[in-house]
C-alpha cells in the first residue's frame, strides 16, 4: 500500500461549492504539506503542518483552509471553489529530523 | 528562502550521463541543496541532497561546487524512464519551507 494516499484523485466540481481532499499518510511523519500545481509550472506550498497543533500558511493560503486531524491526517478544503483553482494538488510529509518530503499521487481538481 | 536557477530543458541520449545544472547563488550557509523528479504528472519523488560535500546514491550523484553557489545532478546511465521534470531546491535545514521553481524538463532519447 501507498505510504501517502490522496482521496479523491479526480474532482471536477462548480464555482461557489466547497470542497474537501484529504490526505492521509503511514510514514509516522509528523510534518504534512500541501502543495498546488499549475499546468507547466512547479509546486506552490499552500499550508503546511509540523504536527497536529501547529499549522502555518505558506506562499498562496488564500481561498484554503486546512484541518490536521490526527498525526496521520491533514485535510485542505477550498471554502468556496473558483475557476482558477483548477490545479493538480499534492500532499508531502517528512519527518522531524530531515526535510526529505515523500508525495502522495496528487488530486486533480477542475473548478467549472 | 533562497531561489534556484535551472535550465527549461535538456535532452540527453539513453545510457548517457545527463548532468544536470543548478545555479543558487544566494544561498545560505545552512541551506541544503535538494534534488527531486516528476514523471508526468505522478508526485515529485526525492533524489538526493547535500549541504557541502558530494554525495551519492542508487539514483544519482550531486556534486557541489565549493563555495556552493552551484551544483549538478548526474544520472550516470540515463534510461528512457529518466524522462522527467527535476526540481532543484535549497531549503534551511528543519523549516519545511521548500520553494519548487519550474524545474528542468529532462527528455531521454534512444
């Protein structure tokens, strides 16, 4: 089984809806990222956690909210979904001792 | 956070050395120099990473230059499934704050 696992993988949903992907993980790593992709472009850091009390925004938050669980899971919902949010979206960990970040398989969203 | 300078794109011919360059001229004497990969669209998976010295692995080596404003990843022996987008990153140490630039497009060709 994937170490890091993204639900859904596809998700085409209309303007103004709010949308949940999680994302759970069974590397033990206290650390979660979420990252956005645009079409030929690289990863943009939406939020990230270091555990499950301590959550921080990173270069594009606006329009995100995330929700850390437990240890093992970290949800992103998009509150009122828009067009330009149509990306492909990736979650990481890493553990505490090393900034190595091990990816799930990525949800692509398609905001109409 | 440092920025990382790369290439768009490469082409390197199957069981050839592709070397891959990365200018980060502002970096800081605690950042590491990360490498990953993406294959299509799947999610960027690690390669390796170094803070001075050379380093090796399965995968690839990274050499970095000494006064560390440059580095290059080497796939020794370059097949077709080498083909990818490889990102280049310089990250403090612990502060989770990677920055992926627009990486460089690796094309192996027979």
């Amino acid at each position: 089984d994937a170490d890091v696992t993204q639900t859904p993988r596809n998700r085409i949903t209309k303007t103004g809806k709010r949308i949940m992907l999680e994302c759970s993980q069974t590397k033990g790593h206290d650390r979660m990222y979420w990252y956005r992709q645009d079409p030929g472009l690289g990863l943009q850091l939406i939020y990230y956690s270091f555990d499950v009390k301590d959550i921080n925004k990173g270069e594009i938050s606006d329009g995100y909210s995330v929700s850390r669980q437990a240890q093992a899971k970290f949800s992103l919902s998009l509150e009122s979904a828009i067009p330009n949010q149509t990306a492909l979206y990736f979650c990481a960990t890493s553990g505490e001792n090393t900034d190595t970040q091990y990816f799930g398989p990525g949800t692509r969203l398609t905001v109409l | 956070d440092a920025k990382t300078t790369q290439p768009t794109s490469m082409d390197c011919a199957e069981g050839r050395a592709a070397n891959l360059p990365c200018n980060h001229s502002t970096i800081s004497g605690n950042e590491y120099v990360y490498w990953y990969r993406q294959i299509h669209s799947q999610g960027p998976q690690y390669i390796i990473h170094g803070l001075k010295n050379n380093e090796t692995n399965e995968m690839a080596s990274l050499i970095i230059t000494e006064d560390r404003k440059s580095s290059t990843l080497i796939l020794p022996h370059a097949t077709l499934r080498d083909t990818a987008v490889y990102y280049c990153i310089v990250s403090p140490l612990h502060q989770g704050k990677s920055t992926f630039g627009d990486g460089t497009t690796l094309t192996v060709k027979p």
